[in-house]
C-alpha cells in the first residue's frame, strides 16, 4: 500500500514542486495539499493521511500548532517538518508539538522522499546534528540549575528495564551519535545498532531519538556539563 501524503505549504511552487516529486514514486501519493495550518488541521481530520509535510511560517495558524492538533488527533498522522528556517525555537517547538522529523527545504529531494517513508514506518528523522545541539542546549540548561540533594529513583528504574548493551547504545544516542556512528563505536553492524535502538523505543515507550537522549540524560548515562 501507498503511504497517503498531505502538503501543508503557503508556497504554491512548492506545494506543485513536492507533488511532482511525490507523484513519480511507486510507494508515496499526494491524498491533500494545504496552504495554512487550519486547512491542514481540517484536511487531516477528512483525509486521514499517514504523513503530514508541514511548512513552519504559514498565515493563520502556523505549523507548529497545526503539528500539535494534528497529532493530538485519533490514530494520528506522523508529521515531517520541511522548513527554510534553522532556528532553534522552531526545532524546539516543532519537537514539543509531536513532530517526527525536521528537515530544511534546501535538503536533497531524495532525501526528502526518503525521509517521508522513514517518518511513515515509525521512525525519527532528526539529523544528528540537531540531536546534539538540543542535548547540549539542554544538558548546559541543566547543568547551571541548582543540583537536587538526590536523584529521584524513578529515573534509574528505567535502566532495569534494559540491557547492558542496550545502555551503551541509550548513552551513545545521548551523545547525538546516528545508527551508523553507534556501530562503529561498539564493533557492530548498521542493523544491529538500529535493532538495539528499536527496542529502546519500545522498552522506554519513547516517541524519538531525542526523548531517548533525554532519557540518557536523566538516567545519568550522558555526564552533565559542568
């Protein structure tokens, strides 16, 4: 079956540009195209599509809250964001309102397709690049604030729930490390790493690899910056 696909761009060129490219693939169709978060958000609801491309800056309502009430929706759709802006408030904001991957419109068009099938199957698709400055940004946040007299324990019983090799790839994730990088850093296969990562989400019921490195964080696994 063909992953069912809903633009959501106030660019027109854009909007035509995305179909096309969508349009030529086997695996991927255009079920809806929007030009504002309301229409987005009202085309979700009527289409049901299986991934949203949702522009940021868009007139009315904007991406990022067209992200959280489409993602606040029954069974709801992953949304890829497919921006010009690479601003930490709107990774940030994107992340926060449910966002699956964050990418910018100057990336490779088969990149971007690719991205649309990664989001469909239930993975993240945050650059690694991004991943380490939202954990730096947050472990430098974190470090400056008083330190508590004690960790609470509740953050540590989530590693019994894992393996050892299992906590060597949560901390490597921590670090901002890909699938590839992991593999290379532990002696294992590309497959391997990502099969370890996999499981990670399901024991830890995390949404993506940045609320994994979060994890790593809190857990103590990633050191804080001092």
């Amino acid at each position: 079956m063909s992953v069912r696909v809903l633009l959501a761009d106030d660019q027109p060129l854009m909007l035509v540009g995305l179909a096309i490219l969508i349009g030529d693939t086997d695996d991927l169709e255009v079920v809806g195209q929007a030009a504002d978060g309301h229409e987005a958000v009202r085309l979700v609801r009527e289409l049901r599509p299986d991934v949203v491309v949702m522009d940021i800056r868009m007139p009315g309502m904007d991406g990022i809250e067209a992200t959280r009430q489409s993602t606040a929706e029954p069974d709801p759709p992953r949304v890829l964001i497919l921006t010009t802006f690479d601003d930490d408030e709107y990774v940030y904001g994107a992340l926060r309102a449910g966002a699956s991957g964050f990418l910018l419109k100057s990336t490779a068009l088969d990149a971007i397709l690719e991205a649309i099938r990664v989001v469909a199957a239930g993975d993240a698709l945050i650059a690694p690049s991004v991943t380490r400055r939202l954990i730096a940004d947050f472990t430098g946040a974190a470090a400056a604030a008083p330190e508590p007299e004690a960790e609470p324990a509740a953050d540590t019983r989530l590693l019994a729930e894992i393996t050892d090799r299992e906590r060597e790839v949560l901390a490597l994730v921590g670090r901002g490390l890909s699938n590839a990088e992991i593999a290379e850093q532990l002696v294992i296969s590309a497959a391997t790493a990502k099969t370890h990562v996999a499981r990670l989400f399901a024991k830890l019921e995390a949404r993506d690899r940045v609320h994994l490195a979060i994890i790593a964080f809190e857990t103590g696994l990633v050191p804080r910056r001092r």
